[in-house]
C-alpha cells in the first residue's frame, strides 16, 4: 500500500514538474481518486447494517 501511494506520489509531482499538468489538475485528480476508493471500499468491505 505504501509502495502504491508513492508511486502515486512521485507521478504527480513529476507531471507538474514537467509542466504536463497544473497543480491544481494533480490535487483535483488525487481529490477524486480519494473519494471513489473511499466510497468502494465502503459499499464492498463494510457490511451493511
């Protein structure tokens, strides 16, 4: 997991040190990605009470 998050990480940053995306576009994406993982794991890992 940590490995994966680095990864993640390291990818962003070197997309706006590159000038490929802007900051907020990396911060947006991680946002959104943050968000879906949280509610999958939710619906597939929590039981339903």
């Amino acid at each position: 997991t940590a490995l994966v998050l680095g990864w993640a990480i390291f990818v962003g940053l070197s997309r706006i040190v590159l000038g490929a995306h802007y900051a907020s576009d990396v911060l947006f994406s991680a946002g959104v990605a943050s968000v879906v993982t949280i509610l999958m794991y939710r619906q597939l890992y929590l039981k339903k009470n």
